[in-house]
C-alpha cells in the first residue's frame, strides 16, 4: 500500500490532476465520544472517510464509508461543512494520484457495532471530545474536528 502525503500552500507540492468529491464523518456514540481510525497510509488519526462512488448519494457514501473503515452502522443526522481549499494538495504515492482538496464534513450517530480495524485503519476507537486534539492528525482533519467542536451551527463553507 502507498502513502498519502498531505501538502499545504506547498510551492512543490505536485500539480493536482484530479478532483475526487468525498466525504468525512463525525460519528459520535450515546456519551458523546467520537469515532476515531487511525490511517494505515499515514499513521495519523482521522474522522472515516472516503470517495463518493458513481450513482450513490453522499449520505449513503458516508454511511459505507463509516462501516467498511470502522464496523459501526451510523445514521446521518447534520453537515458540518464542506472543504475544498485549492492550495490542499493530496498525493497518493500508489498511483500518483495528486487530489485537489473536497470534502463535505457530515455528523452522525452510531446505530450498532462494535469498532473493528480494516485495510484503511489499522486502530479504530472511541475518544472522548476532550482528548481528541491529543492525537496525531493532519492540519485538515484537526480544523474539520475543530469545526465540529465549537460549531455555529451553520456550516462551514471553505
């Protein structure tokens, strides 16, 4: 498996040549913890997430998203925001994919399950709110989490 490298405002960062619709998930259970992986192509903590397939809805991608990454079922029950910074450039070293930045930031509530790790997330677990900053993320993840913590209520448009 490839790496995912992240680069921002990067004057060598590659030249995107794609732009891939997807989504990220806040799932958060009955106390308020939310659903963590930890990536197998970067090592660092994320919300699920992933590329919105041709003919699905992104409610529906979201929700594959969250149970092939994590083993939990969740509803969707908010948006958070959507990002699409251009100066975000992501490179997949498997293929040589340079993905410019959009993403839509959805919240949901876990329905069942239990967190299980897959190819994608080598750790899954439930952090409480308080502790998620501790953790190892990108910058892009940290301010969707960050979004999503002290929230308007109106979503974020980027």
């Amino acid at each position: 498996m490839g790496q995912r490298i992240d680069f921002y405002d990067d004057p060598d960062a590659p030249e995107p040549n794609s732009l891939v619709p997807s989504v990220n998930v806040i799932v958060t259970n009955q106390v308020g913890d939310l659903l963590m992986i930890r990536r197998t192509d970067n090592d660092n903590w994320a919300v699920p997430g992933g590329a919105i397939d041709l003919g699905e809805s992104i409610p529906a991608a979201a929700v594959r998203e969250t149970l092939e990454e994590t083993g939990i079922t969740c509803e969707i029950t908010g948006l958070v925001g959507t990002y699409s910074d251009p100066r975000h450039v992501i490179l997949y070293t498997s293929n040589g994919e340079a993905r410019q930045e959009f993403s839509i930031l959805l919240t949901a509530r876990a329905v069942h399950g239990e967190p299980t790790p897959s190819d994608e997330s080598r750790e899954v677990r439930w952090i409480p709110r308080d502790q998620v900053a501790e953790l190892q993320m990108d910058r892009s993840m940290q301010m969707r989490i960050e979004h999503y913590l002290t929230g308007t209520g109106l979503p974020y448009i980027g």
